[in-house]
C-alpha cells in the first residue's frame, strides 16, 4: 500500500460551498458599495483565511476599516455564508465521493479532513460526515493558512503519521503548494490540476482509487 492515510481538503473536493462562499462574500460586497465584486475576484480567495479573503473584497473599495472593523466584517460574511449552509444536507454529499471513501476506508487507509475553513465541522455535520473521518484539521487548530502547511501537518499528527505516508488531495493552488512545502504527494481536482508541482492530477474524484487501492 502505497499511503497510510489521506487528507482532503473540505471545500470543492469533499463537498461543494464555493456557490454560497460567492455569494456571501457579494452580499457583504454590496453592503459596502461595492457592485463589481466577481466569481474572478473569489477565485483569489480560494484556500485561504477568512481575513485574507476580506483583502480581497477591500481593494475594491477605497474606504478604510480598523482591524476591529475588519473583524466585524468578517464575521458577518461568514453568518451569511452559515445561514447558506443551513440549506445543505445528505444529498450535498455526490454518491462518487462517498463511494471512493467507502472504498478507501474499507482498504484500512485512514482518512483525515485539512481545511482552514473554522466551518468544517457544521458542513460535515450537514452532509452526515461529521463522524466519518479519522482526524479533523481545521480552523479551530491552526494558526497558519495555506500556502503554510501547518493544517495538513496537523492532519498527519492526528493520524500518527509522518507527511510522506500521506496523499493530501485539494482543488486549490495554495493547498497544492501548501502540501508540497510539508512534505506530502498531492492529488488536484478541479483548477488545482494547472498546478505544476501536484503528484496526481484527477478528472474526477473517483479517479482516487486507481493511485491508493
């Protein structure tokens, strides 16, 4: 066997919230005047903190903020993005991927959630995951964001195991490089797959089987 365990990030690989990510980071946008916020503007927010993400929106507007201030907004973001996640359920969950995890799982691989999303765990609980995995790394245990490998490392400690033992599979540059930097394969999804320094690139997350099973 090839690894011992695989981390995956959450957002557009486990499950898919870019939508209400979008769409809550526009509806803070339009609250601050700002009309141009676009789907091109949150690619850049991909994989990385919160308050990262609220640099993003800030630029386009030459209004100033505390960091309080910043804070604040960045917290109404995210009751947005949760009143959005309220919605989700088991059918959020695509047969494919639970499919894959079954199969892995069965194998005796363990499995471990690396994401700096501090909404990890009410997503996991929203699409009846929340117990599934074996360790969850995410934003209540970590003080670095991607590119920083820390919440992957963190990952690999919770599963007793060292970074070279473990595939991380991510849709996002920053998780990429993120993996690289701490020592693991990786395997792209989605535009992660431009990335050129991913171990693996998949077409679809089932493609997943073929490298680990």
């Amino acid at each position: 066997m090839k690894y011992d365990g695989i981390i995956f990030d959450l957002d557009g690989v486990i499950c898919s919230t870019d939508e209400y990510h979008y769409l809550a980071w526009k509806k803070l946008a339009e609250k601050l005047g700002i009309k141009d916020f676009t789907k091109k503007d949150n690619e850049r927010q991909r994989g990385v903190s919160r308050m990262e993400s609220l640099e993003v929106v800030l630029e386009k507007t030459d209004k100033k903020f505390t960091q309080e201030e910043k804070v604040a907004l960045a917290t109404e973001k995210n009751e947005y993005y949760k009143q959005m996640l309220a919605q989700m359920s088991k059918k959020d969950l695509a047969d494919d991927v639970k499919d894959t995890l079954d199969a892995i799982k069965a194998k005796g691989i363990r499995i471990a959630i690396g994401s700096s999303s501090k909404n990890a765990k009410f997503i996991l609980s929203r699409i009846g995951l929340l117990d599934y995995f074996d360790a969850i790394s995410d934003g209540d245990n970590i003080t670095r964001t991607k590119p920083d490998p820390q919440v992957f490392t963190m990952a690999a400690q919770f599963l007793g195991l060292d970074p070279c033992r473990c595939l991380v599979v991510e849709d996002a540059e920053a998780g990429i490089m993120a993996g690289k930097t701490g020592g693991f394969d990786t395997a792209a999804l989605g535009s992660a797959t431009k990335c050129p320094y991913a171990t693996y690139r998949l077409s679809t997350f089932s493609d997943l089987k073929a490298i680990v099973l």
